[in-house]
C-alpha cells in the first residue's frame, strides 16, 4: 500500500464528509493519528472524535497540530467539496506536502485489493452497502468505504478483512477513473453533475471509460438497455441476472435470482421499490463473481436492514407513516414515488423536499417539477447551496410555479421556511409523509420525528 508507506499521520480536509469519514475510519483502524477540518460540527464527526480522531472546525493554520508539522510522515487527503482557497488546504499545498484527492487515496488503498467498485449516477450507496453486507455476512474478508451509513453496522464502513474492497465509484468530478476495478457494475447514467460535465454525452463518455477499466467484462454488470458491453441486469424482463417471479408479502418482495450459472428460488428483501430491488440483484451478482458461497446468499440478502435516508421508515402505525429519503435528482423522486405508492396504493402522500444545488435545479427543472407533481401535497424548503453560490433567476418558487403548471390541485403546494416546517407537517392530512432530499433537511428529520412519534 504506497499511499501509507513511512506515513504515521493523516490530515482529512472535509473530513465529516460521508465518503471523507469512511476514509478516515480505515485510517483509525489502521492505528494512524488522524487529524482534519470540517466546517460544521455533526453527530458524523462526533463519531469519529470518539473512535480517535482529532478535529477542527476553524479554518485557520494556527489549529494544525504539532503531529502534522513532519512532512516526511504527513498525507493529506481532500474532498472536492471544499473550496482550493481554504487556509487549511492552501496552506499544505504550498508547504510541499503530500496532497491527494479524496479518489486518488481511495484507489491507492485499493489497487492490491480485489476491487468492488459501484458506479451510477443513482443506486451507489444502496448497492454497495447490500454488497459489503452480503461479502461481511458470508464471512468474506472485506472492507467496504460506504456513502451512507448503514442500519446494520450503523457506520459508513465495513471493516471483516483487507483481500476484498468494495467502494463507490463516484462520477463527480471523473473521480472514479483513478479507480482499478477488478468487478464494476453501473447501475444508470442519467444525466447530472452538468455544472462538471457539461451534457449528457460527456457524462455517457466518462462511464464508458470507467467501463474499460474493467478488463474482464464477464465481471461488468449493467442496467439492461444501457450502451454498455458485460453482463445485463434486469426485473422481470430477460438479462444475463434477473429477478423473475416478483412478489410482495407482508411489505417485502419474493423473488427468484436467475444468473448465468444457476437460479436461487424465493430470495427475500425488504427494501420498498424496484430500483432497491434492482440494487439488490446486482450486488448479489457481484458477490457471485468475487465468490461468496452461494448457500449463504439468501439469508445475508433477508438480513439486510437498509441505509440511513434511503426509504427510511422513521414512524409506521396506523395512523402515520413518516419516511425520509435522500433523492435528489428527478429519476430518484420517481422511483421513490413509484416505491411508496407500491407499498401504499390508497393513501394521498405528501413530500417536503429540498432542492439541492442551483446547478443541479437549473438543469432538470422541468423533471423536478413533473416527479413532484405526482405527489398529493407538496411542500417546497429553498434549495441547498451546498460548494455553490446563487444562480439568478434559480429558486425554490420557480420550482413551484413549474409544478403548479402541471399539478391538478394548486393549493396543495406551498413555498415553506425550515421553521414552520414542523408545523406545516403536523397538519397536513396525508397519513403518507415523506422529506426528502440531499441537503440540510436531513437535520430537520429528527426533531419531526420525536414531535409526531407519540401524536394520535
């Protein structure tokens, strides 16, 4: 492993950030001094203070440690997230330090690896969790760098062994090309992250170039009907592995797995929606292929207790349900509201979403407003900026406007700020209630939570 070969310190650079922090687990188990800055203080880097790590949360050089001070022994690891003019990062770069990109460590520490990468612009986190789980379960020797945090390991990072690592490849930025996959799949590549790619055909250019780096495409899954060479992935439609037979029972599917070599009858999974079960059956061919013992398949695959902020049930009785989910791109609303009206078919829905980015708003206005619209009642938070400042004419009630345009009910459909929130919640008449997206209103979640969890 060069990346930490004669290097006792590691400074993190973003590091409460969801991929940053797996990283920063592995360096803790790897028994290094970990250090970093992060903007904000979260339950995230609480977490991690506890497992050993020392964090700032001032942008200034006068809180670097004297354990950094030795550039022989330091590496320092940044998110793109953060901006090149942090005094922090811009301090260490000319300095002459050793400064790797979040990706660039990633692959380093993977390349002696058998390599797992999940690439997509939608499904990675889900994926690759049921994966690392599967492998973990199995008792196979792994590690898994996670975007969410898990139900079952309640962290971000599996760690059962070092032959095997499973990472999401991240598209942002082309960061999953300093990656060496030995099993890759894709699981879609819809357009987004225009801001860094500009349009769609550049996107479909670099998957197709993080699709040759896999040299044996028997060991590339994809969704059936992308322009991709491999093995095809599909439900209830024929492909190389598929889900045949689909069932729900008692708010779970039933299924049989079809692979190349042979069929697994009655597979259980629990996650609502056919993207989920989509997820599932490519992880499941993937654990195939890096040789998990297939008898130990179904139970590891029952035993999967999903990811935080992805179709999360955080209240289920009679009277409510209350789900926070993470989507925040047109395609992932759809699948959502495909998922929710599947489990609940007769009920009215209302979702609360934030927007996320004025970019990503800008470009799929329009998808926005048509996935939204499906819903019953719609609550609109201003979008989060997230690494972006504002784009003119780019907003939350442009957003709405659109909807309105196509939504039969207009008077369903509010603007909201985050401190009537609550309120607007509680008095919604849907017993469906979902809040939903990437940015700040996964924050919000818990405090509506324990004010509605003992409401009848």
């Amino acid at each position: 492993m060069k990346a930490l070969e004669n290097i006792h310190t590691i400074y993190f650079v973003g590091i409460g950030g969801i991929g940053m922090s797996a990283l920063a687990r592995f360096a803790i188990r790897k028994e290094l001094a970990v250090f970093g800055y992060d903007k904000t203080k979260t339950t995230l880097t609480q977490t991690l203070e506890k497992e050993g790590a020392c964090i700032s949360f001032v942008d200034n050089i006068s809180t670097l440690p004297q354990q950094i001070k030795n550039q022989e022994t330091t590496l320092v690891v940044f998110t793109p997230a953060i901006s090149l003019g942090n005094e922090i990062l811009r301090w260490f770069i000319e300095n002459d330090y050793r400064v790797m990109k979040r990706s660039e460590f990633l692959g380093e520490i993977t390349q002696d690896t058998l390599c797992l990468a999940v690439a997509g612009t939608h499904g990675k986190t889900t994926t690759s969790a049921i994966l690392g789980h599967v492998l973990a379960y199995c008792n196979m020797p792994v590690t898994a760098f996670l975007g969410g945090i898990t139900e079952n390991y309640k962290s971000n990072f599996i760690s059962n062994g070092t032959q095997i690592t499973v990472v999401e490849a991240d598209e942002f930025d082309r960061s999953f090309l300093t990656l060496k996959p030995d099993i890759a799949c894709i699981t879609s590549m819809d357009a987004d992250h225009l801001d860094i790619y500009g349009d769609a055909k550049a996107i479909e250019e670099s998957f197709l170039e993080f699709a040759n780096l896999v040299a044996n495409k028997s060991q590339l899954l994809y969704k059936k009907g992308l322009p991709l060479k491999g093995k095809s992935v599909a439900i209830a439609e024929t492909a190389d592995y598929q889900a045949q037979n689909i069932r729900v029972n008692n708010g779970a599917y039933v299924f049989d797995f079809k692979t190349p070599q042979l069929t697994l009858f009655n597979l259980e999974f629990s996650l609502p929606g056919h993207h989920n079960l989509h997820n599932a059956i490519t992880a499941l061919g993937m654990a195939i292929l890096a040789g998990a013992p297939i008898k130990s398949l179904p139970k590891a695959l029952l035993t999967f207790k999903g990811v935080e902020r992805r179709f999360t049930y955080k209240i289920k009785r009679d009277d409510l349900v209350l789900i926070d989910d993470y989507a925040h791109h047109p395609t992932e609303i759809d699948a959502l509201y495909q998922a929710v009206t599947e489990m609940y078919p007769d009920d009215e829905k209302l979702i609360v979403f934030q927007p996320h980015l004025f970019s990503r708003t800008k470009d799929f206005i329009d998808g926005f407003a048509e996935s939204l619209a499906q819903f019953n009642h719609i609550l609109l938070l201003d979008i989060y900026p997230a690494r972006e400042e504002p784009i003119q004419g780019v907003s939350s009630l442009w957003l709405l406007d659109k909807i309105k345009c196509i939504a039969k009910d207009v008077d369903k459909i509010a603007l909201i700020s985050k401190e009537s929130l609550l309120d607007k919640v509680r008095a919604s008449s849907c017993r469906i209630k979902l809040l939903v997206g990437a940015g700040d209103i996964g924050a919000e979640v818990l405090a509506i939570t324990k004010a509605l969890e003992y409401e009848n």
